[in-house]
C-alpha cells in the first residue's frame, strides 16, 4: 500500500513540475517522465533492498 501511495504523490508531484516547466505547451512531458521514472527506480530499489534484508533475516533464524 505504502509503494503505491508514494507513487501516486510522486505522479503528482511530476506532473505539476511537468507544468511549471512547459512554457507555452501544457506539459513538459519529457521532464516530468523523467522525474517519474526517477522515483520509481528510487522506490523499486528501496522496496527490494527492504525484501532482500527480511529475507536474509529469516534464513539467518533457521
């Protein structure tokens, strides 16, 4: 849930740079992908980097 929820904030969050930086046209599409992409490999690896630490946790425990 947590994942998800951050996305979305960060969606947001590029969209409205996205808008603040276009100028003229309605998006600067470009940019604000870019900071998306950016925050999903941020999360993704925070997410797998959480996952890999239970994971040795638990296998250290048997």
């Amino acid at each position: 849930m947590r994942f998800a929820l951050t996305l979305a904030f960060f969606a947001g969050l590029s969209f409205a740079v996205g808008l603040l930086m276009s100028g003229e046209e309605f998006c600067d599409w470009g940019v604000a992908g870019g900071l998306f992409a950016l925050a999903v490999a941020g999360e993704s690896l925070r997410f797998w980097l959480k996952r890999s630490r239970a994971k040795n946790r638990q296998s250290s425990e048997i």
